[in-house]
C-alpha cells in the first residue's frame, strides 16, 4: 500500500481518505483505449460456425466466444458502460 500511494497517488498513506482508496480501485474496472485496441485485434479471429443447423445456434456460439474474449480481457465493465464501441464487432 505504501508503494501505490507513492507511485501512483503521489501522498503519503496517512494522507489518503477512504474516498480516494475507493476511487482508486474502482478506475481499474474503467478500460482504456488500449484495451479496445486489444479487443479489436482478438474479435478479429471470430467466426461463426456454419456446421451448427440453425441460425439460433449459431448467434448463440458466436455471442458465447465474443464474451470468452471480453472476460478474458476483463472488460465486462466497459461492455455495459460503453456498448455503442462494441456494435462493430
């Protein structure tokens, strides 16, 4: 704790209120640019699956590989808060 309040909120421990902590570790669920780059690049592999027989099934899969990708990336959060950046895809 020492280290994060140095390096990255640039106080002293004492000096930092519950306020602060909080919103320190709530912007880790805010994804950066970066992150839809990489999310960009990862969707690019998906396909749908033309073996399946109905188009229902194939929706499903391709929806449940594009969410094995966002949870791997751990970007839920920017799904939900940002969805008009995800319709691309």
């Amino acid at each position: 704790m020492v280290r994060v309040c140095g390096f990255e909120l640039f106080k002293d421990e004492r000096d930092i209120t519950e306020t602060e902590w909080k919103n320190y570790f709530l912007s880790a669920h805010i994804p950066d640019h970066t992150a839809y780059k990489t999310l960009e690049r990862e969707v690019k592999s998906l396909c749908m699956n033309i073996e399946l027989q109905d188009a229902e099934s194939r929706l499903s899969r391709l929806m449940a590989d594009f969410y094995t990708i966002v949870d791997r990336l751990t970007m839920e959060d920017g799904i939900q808060t940002e969805p008009k950046k995800v319709v691309g895809y």
